[in-house]
C-alpha cells in the first residue's frame, strides 16, 4: 500500500466533488426552497452550479419531490396570516371579495381602462341587430337569422312572434 498515484488522487477527487449531496447541503436545500426561491438562487445559496442542480433533481427525484412541496410553504403561511387577520372587518371584507366575487365584489376601480369591457348602449345594441338582420337577410342564411333573432336580447319581438 505504497502512495496514491497521481490517477488515483484524480480519481478521489472527482468523486469528491460529485457527491456534494451532503446532509448539510440537503438542510441548506430545505431552507432555500421554503422560501420558494429560483433555481439560479438556489444554486447560489447551497454552493453549486444550476447544472449540478438539476443532476441531483434528475438523481434524487424523491428528495427534490419532497423539496417541491416546501416552495409551497409561503403561501400556506400568507393563508394562515389572513385567516388570523379575519377579525378586523376590513381584512374580512377584502378577503371575501376576493373568495367570492359575485356576492360581495363592489365595484372594481380599473386603472387601465383599455382593459376593460366596453358597455353597449340599448340604441347601440338594436343598431346592431339591424345590421346582423340585413347581413343574414340573403337565401343562404335564413336559419342563422332564426337562430339569432330567437337570441336576440334587444327588446324587440320577432316579426314571426306577433
């Protein structure tokens, strides 16, 4: 058992160097991944390469499976906190805007009005069904026309109803 050779050192080293899945760097992974932190932040906490990243997730499937699921831990805590906040009737008010937006949602202020749905007036809309009537007025769209007077919700009645 004489001294390692030169190949021999090389050899230890990289294995070394592969196996830096330490329980210390899994605690530190933990830790990272919590705080549901990016792959490049990640890496940059523990130590290691974004590559040596993914070939531990594609080594360690069940570990990084369980890693995973702590990313979701912010927003578990952030429920937690509204769901302690909800005595205040503000917080209470706001939460169920949000839960249940057709019963308690009042009015939303839209600071980009490009974004938002533009509202048809009554003599806008029976200005648009006259012109789809004419359109579909011709011999090849005398069903459509049935189909959209019957769906027509201008308030006029169907010349075929009076």
């Amino acid at each position: 058992m004489g001294r390692p050779t030169k190949k021999e050192q090389w050899r230890r080293r990289i294995s070394e160097s592969r196996n830096k899945l330490t329980p210390e760097v899994i605690t530190k992974l933990e830790i990272v991944y919590s705080y549901d932190a990016t792959n490049q932040e990640i890496a940059f906490f523990v130590g290691v390469s974004e590559r040596t990243l993914y070939n531990w997730r594609v080594k360690n499937k069940t570990l990084f499976e369980r890693l995973d699921v702590l990313r979701s831990k912010p927003i578990l805590k952030a429920r937690q906190t509204i769901m302690r906040s909800l005595k205040d009737p503000k917080i209470a008010q706001w939460y169920l805007e949000r839960k249940s937006r057709i019963e308690f949602f009042l009015e939303h202020k839209n600071e980009n009005p490009s974004l938002s749905a533009p509202t048809v007036s009554l003599e806008d809309n029976q200005a648009i069904v006259q012109i789809m009537t004419k359109v579909l007025m011709n011999e090849d769209n005398k069903e459509k026309l049935k189909l959209f007077k019957h769906h027509n919700y201008s308030g006029e009645k169907d010349e075929a109803e009076t």
